[in-house]
C-alpha cells in the first residue's frame, strides 16, 4: 500500500473511533466501512466496524464482524478481549468462556483478564472455579474494586456469610464514602444475629452517606434486635419525618410498636407501610394509575 493510501486508511479509522466516542454509531460504520474498501485486510478496521454495529445494536452482525477481525490477527488482545464482552452480553457463556481462557493464557499477569473469567464461570456455576479467578484477580491487584464485590457477592450466594463480610469490609476500605458496602456487612451481620456488629457497620454507613435510607432503617433495625426499643422507635419516626413515603421506616415502626405491646398503633403504622409497598410497586411495574 503506498503512503498515501495508508494515510487516508490511519484517518478513516481515527474517524471512527472519534465517532465510537460520541456514540454516533451509524456514522462511525460508515468510516470504517471507508477503511475497509481501502484495506479489507485491516483488522482494527473490521473490530472497529463490529463496535458500531454493536453499538446499533446489531449484535449478531458484530459478532460476525470481530471474527473476521479475530481471522485476521488472532493475537489481538484488544479485539480478542472485545469479542468475548459480546458473547458474554449476548448469553453466550460458555463460548466467552473460552475466549476468558485464551484471554488468561495470552496475559497471565492481567487482573482484568483474570477478573472476566471469574465472571463467566460465575455465570455458567461454577463456583469454586469463579473464587478461584476472583482470587487471582485480587493477588495481581488487590484494590480491584469489583473484583473484590463480586468475589463478596459469590461468597454470600455460597452461604459463606463470614467470609462475605470480611470481602464487604475489605472493599469499604478501599471506597470509604461509597455507603454499599458497609451496609452490606450490616445485613449480614443481622442475618448472622451479630446486632452489635451490625448497628456499627450501619453507623458506619451513614457516616458515609447521611442520606442513605439503607444505612438508616438498618441501624434502627439493628437497634430494635438489640432491645433498645425506645432508640429504634425514635430512629425510625426521624427516618419517616425525612421521607414520609419510605415504606421500609412505616414497616420498621409497625415491628417497634407490636413488640411494645402498641397493637393499635402497630397496625396503623403497618397498613401505611404496605399501601407504600403496593405503591412501590405498581411504579416499578409500570402500572400506577392502571388496571393493576
């Protein structure tokens, strides 16, 4: 190819991706489509290509395109790395299985490698392979963020509730303003009946986000479970007075209540708190104002 051919093919491919970027995705096929028609030898031409049709959400179509590109240098890492989000996307597990694999081979020393084959082994069940990569994910980078989420998800679905919440409290440290986490460590510890354990994680929480009606109605809860009635009372009473419309702080104040022998109170407090929930979720299913 003479140079100034190759010049015009490096443009048009610059062109598309620049276009990737403003997610204008017709446009940025039609630069590659210009690239290719220079050079259909190009790899990063048809990998491009098959991101916009992606992007129109001709997922097929794509996929089609990434093979071609994958023919065309198979050690691609990008593209190879690309291919397997799509068949992941698409539901196609144990074929991004496979590319995970090839993925780890090509890169062993690569924590985002590691970290998609947990992923997908987590999604085709095989658990104790997905701790395994989560793991290694974690030995490569240990402030892998979502790796570290994932591996406290996992453990958690196993049942392995202790081992979750020490995974749950290792990723507060590292997102010590992100709320999540420390309130996932509450309700296990609840589940666990550590109250104690469980109203510090909540306090925690809130002391990161003073907002966050998770963290709120858990310490109340947690409160409640510890015998401090009048505590957990007030607690959710202030959660309501914040948001009258929290249907977790009227269900939480009608549990108070009943244990408090205020039966009358208990109930009005109960009936207010399921009316909420059915409002929730008529809004969630999109029939509010229906036929539901």
């Amino acid at each position: 190819m003479d140079d100034k051919k190759s010049a015009e093919l490096k443009k048009k491919i610059e062109e598309g991706h620049e276009l990737l970027m403003k997610r204008e995705y017709r446009k940025a096929r039609q630069a590659f489509d210009e690239a290719i028609r220079i050079d259909d030898k190009n790899a990063r031409a048809h990998a491009g290509k098959a991101n916009a049709l992606f992007g129109l959400e001709e997922l097929e179509k794509a996929v089609g395109e990434m093979e071609k590109a994958l023919a065309l240098d198979p050690e691609d890492h990008e593209i190879l790395d690309n291919y397997g989000a799509y068949l992941f996307n698409m539901g196609k597990h144990k074929e991004a299985l496979g590319v995970a694999e090839r993925l780890v081979q090509m890169a062993p020393d690569d924590p985002d490698a590691w970290y998609k084959l947990a992923s997908v082994r987590e999604e085709l069940g095989e658990m104790d392979a997905a701790l395994e990569a989560y793991n290694k994910t974690l030995s490569l980078s240990p402030d892998f963020l979502d790796a570290l989420k994932d591996k406290a998800g996992l453990l958690e679905k196993a049942g392995r509730l202790k081992e979750a919440a020490e995974a749950f409290t290792a990723a507060s440290e590292i997102a010590p303003g992100e709320p999540y986490f420390l309130n996932c460590v509450g309700q296990i510890m609840g589940r666990l009946g550590n109250y104690d354990e469980a109203l510090s994680a909540f306090e925690k929480a809130q002391a990161a986000d003073p907002e966050d009606e998770y963290a709120k109605n858990g310490f109340a809860a947690a409160l409640a479970k510890l015998g401090r009635l009048e505590e957990a009372l007030a607690a959710f009473e202030k959660n309501i007075a914040s948001n009258k419309d929290d249907p977790f702080a009227w269900d939480g104040k009608s549990f108070v209540l009943k244990i408090m022998g205020r039966v009358e109170e208990s109930e009005k407090a109960d009936a207010e708190a399921r009316k909420l929930f059915r409002i929730q979720d008529s809004l969630e299913k999109g029939t509010f104002g229906g036929n539901a």
